[in-house]
C-alpha cells in the first residue's frame, strides 16, 4: 500500500494479472461469474499450528508448492497466517495463474481474539492489524474469502469470545464499505464441538446483515476411512440440519487421519448432491507432513523439494474421479435469511446477541486506512489489563495514555503513517464521534 503524502489517499497497486473471476455469493453458494463454485482445496500452512510461516512471502516456498497443488487438482488453498507486512505480489501471481484462489485467516500469533480475555483483545490495536491486512490483501483478484477467526470457540467453555469475534467480522465489513474495497467475503472457521456447533453456525448467521458472516466454515473429522459413509460419518445429520442455512458453507478442514494412509472416500459424498444443496466443497487438512500426521507432501530438511505421500496420489486420484454436480449443484438462489440469534444457556452457549460498540479509536482508521500492516512483530492486541503493556506502547510510537477502558488504549500509530496534518485532525474528529457513528 502507497500513501499519497498530499492528500494522505491510498492508492493500491494493482495487480499485474487478474486471470481469475473474483468470488461472489448468490443465496447459499458461491460463484464465479455464472458458474457455482466449490471449494476443492487444501490447508497450506507450512511448518503446521506450531510453526507457521506465511508461505506467500516467499517465492521459494510458494514457488516450491504451486506446481504439485496444480498438479493434485485443487482451486483453493486457505492460509492461517500471513505476514502483512511482507510483499505478497509474485505468490498471488503464482497462484492466479495455477487457477488457485486463496482463503485467508486474518488472524497472527500475536494478533488474535483471545479466549481467556476476548473482550481486552478486541481492542483497536487488533483492528490496525486486521484492517491492515485487508488493506494490502483485497487488491488480489484470486484472494475468495477471509475467515474473521480460527476455532476461538472450541469446547463449551468458552463460547462467550464468539461475541467479539462476531463484532469484528461487523467491523471488517463495515471498513470494506468505508474503505471502498473489494467486497470480499466474511466468514468464521468452527471447530466442531458438538453441544454448541448449531448454536455457533445460526448465531453467526444471525443478526442484520452488516453484522452476520457472509459464509460459514466448518472443521470437521467425522469421516475416518473408507469404512465410514455418507451416514456413518453423521454428514447426512449435518446436511439435514443445515438445510435451509441462509449462506454458503463448506468444510474449512477436514481428513480425519486415524485409518492411514488416507483414501479420501469422503470426496465422492462431498461433490454429490447429497450435499451440495447444503455444502460447497472443502478443504483438506493440510498440505505438509507435519508432527501430527496430516500431510500430503513431506518438506525436504533444507526446505527446497517436497515429497508426495500416499495421501497426495490418493486425493489426486479422488479429486480426478469426481466431478463437481452439473447446474447449480442444487443450490439455493435466493437471498439467505438471517438465523434466530440462539439463547444463552449456561455452560453451553453463552455469546451475546447484541454486540460491543467498536473501540471508538479504531474510528480513525475508517477515514484513514489503517497504516502500514502491523505484520508478524507488530505491537500485539494481547495484553491482559486494560492498557497495552510500556513496550508495546513504545513499540508501536505512541503517546503514553493512562486510561482504564481497554477501548481507551492508547492507538498504536505505527511509524509514518499518517503524514499528513489533515489526516490526524480527521482521526481525532472520528474518535470524537465515536465508533458507532460510522457503522
Ligand atoms: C442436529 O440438530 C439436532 C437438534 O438441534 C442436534 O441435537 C444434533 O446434535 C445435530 N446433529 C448434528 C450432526 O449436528
Ligand atoms: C447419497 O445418499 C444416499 C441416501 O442416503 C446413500 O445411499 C448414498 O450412499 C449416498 N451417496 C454418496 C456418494 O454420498
């Protein structure tokens, strides 16, 4: 992202080719152009949940992976951690021209909705860092869809955090809009916990449109080996229960490992229309052998070739022998409605169905674009009382405050940003108004 230091206007670069139709939603089903689209991808997070590395930074990498994801048949990768500082240019490029579009969790180890406090976490350091993504990532014409969160939610006992992630998927669509960017969709990963997995698919689903998902994503590791079914795995119950979900959905993670190697039986029910009224494809966890045995391709030690396991050459052949649903699959067209927002139930499901106002100094980013990205090292929002800890505040430049709200944290104004005098009087207006005005 450039700033025009006269007018303090961003202009984006604009990619170099945009060979692929971006993704749009029509009822429950995505599309590209006229033609239903289903989500045939895998989770690439190189290094796995322990040591994740963006891998679209790094042409060695991305450069590495690309031909053998062509070659295995997929039209999507979902990405868990980006660097967003870094320059993401040559891999989309790649990827584009691969035919692959891009999921994206804008979520960083030290920029997330934290369950221990989610509501310190939602603070507008976060939002610099979610904002920030968005503003170097939506110029990407491949990039289908961002999940607002990972799994936040992932036994009973913390349902509560879904409150604030929930807002920030509000406040993301709410900066495309202000921001004029693509309207690139929104939605969340669910793990699949099964007292609340309902309650967490309707209550995202819930609410006026400018607060709910676009698109819900499940992770889901009902289907172990080709002894399971359509029915034995439970994704007949899920289809049933689902059906009449107002948006798209599809299984952000699945390939339960427990019989290896995998045969990925589960592809022939996922593109049948058994499930596409209801599903839209999935993705397969995950791309590189990792400590818990979910590979399709081994890393060499330096880095620089992979390996295709038994898993790849019997996913590929899957993916080869089932088509997608001629038509639209089945698909719903008209208009989703809105879920019932589900009630509380302690111990059980416990979110609120109105949400927190936004942090009132995340305003200022709607007039000015959020700086530059805070990246991997950026000041984290992660701080547990109700003000980021000194070296934080240091860290990030700015002026001490000593507040008691965490929404009145002081706003962490990365170096350079905001150059222009007109620019920070009219942050200072937007803070005064207060987040809501804008929304
Ligand atoms: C389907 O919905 C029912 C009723 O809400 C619930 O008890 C059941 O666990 C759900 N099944 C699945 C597989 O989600
Ligand atoms: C589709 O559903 C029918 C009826 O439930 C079932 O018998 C069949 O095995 C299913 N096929 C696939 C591929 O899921």
């Amino acid at each position: 992202m450039r700033f025009s230091t006269l007018a303090g206007l961003v202009t984006l670069a604009t990619s170099a080719s945009a060979a692929l139709t971006p993704i749009t939603i029509r009822g429950n089903a995505f599309y590209a152009g006229n033609s239903r689209f289903y989500v045939r991808g895998v989770d690439y997070q190189p290094g796995g949940a322990s040591d994740p590395k963006d891998p679209l930074a790094d042409t060695a990498i991305c450069g590495r992976d690309i031909p053998a994801l062509k070659e295995l048949g997929v039209n999507a990768v979902r990405v868990y951690i980006i660097d967003s500082a870094a320059d993401h240019d040559a891999c989309m490029k790649m990827l584009d021209d691969a035919g692959i579009y891009l999921i994206l969790d804008v979520n960083t180890p030290k920029h997330s909705i934290t369950r221990k406090d989610p509501g310190i976490s939602y603070n507008e350091v976060y939002l610099q860092h979610v904002f920030g993504t968005m503003d170097v990532m939506s110029k990407y014409s491949n990039l289908m869809a961002y999940f607002a969160g990972n799994e936040v939610v992932n036994d009973e006992t913390n349902t509560y955090a879904a409150t604030f992630v929930k807002a920030t998927v509000r406040d993301m669509k709410a900066y495309q809009k202000a921001r004029k960017l693509r309207a690139i969709p929104i939605g969340y990963s669910a793990a699949d916990v099964a007292q609340n997995r309902q309650q967490i698919a309707e209550y995202m689903n819930s609410g006026p449109d400018d607060e709910r998902v676009d698109f819900h994503g499940y992770n889901d590791y009902s289907w172990c080996g080709a002894a399971s079914s359509f029915q034995i795995s439970g994704y007949d119950q899920k289809v049933k229960n689902y059906t009449g979900y107002g948006i798209p959905t599809f299984l952000s993670e699945f390939g339960c490992n427990v019989n290896p190697p995998r045969t990925f039986t589960e592809i022939e029910s996922i593109y049948h229309t058994n499930m596409t009224g209801v599903f839209s494809g999935g993705l397969v966890y995950e791309w590189t052998q990792e400590e818990n045995k979910y590979g399709l391709v081994e890393v060499s030690k330096d880095l620089k070739s992979i390996k295709r396991l038994v898993d790849y050459d019997n996913l590929k052949e899957m993916y080869k022998n089932v088509p997608n649903p001629t038509g639209d699959g089945g698909a719903t067209l008209t208009a989703g409605k809105a879920s019932e927002c589900p009630d509380k139930v302690v111990g059980v499901w416990e979110a609120d169905c109105s949400l927190p106002a936004m942090p009132s100094k995340a305003a200022g980013y709607f007039t000015s674009g959020a700086g530059e990205p805070l990246g991997l090292n950026g000041p984290t929002n992660q701080w547990s009382g109700p003000a980021p800890p000194p070296s934080e505040t240091e860290s990030g430049g700015a002026a001490a405050a000593t507040t008691t709200s965490p929404n009145a944290a002081p706003m962490a104004l990365p170096s350079m940003n905001f150059v222009a005098i007109g620019s920070i009087s009219s942050i200072v207006i937007a803070g005064l108004l207060g987040g809501a005005a804008l929304l």
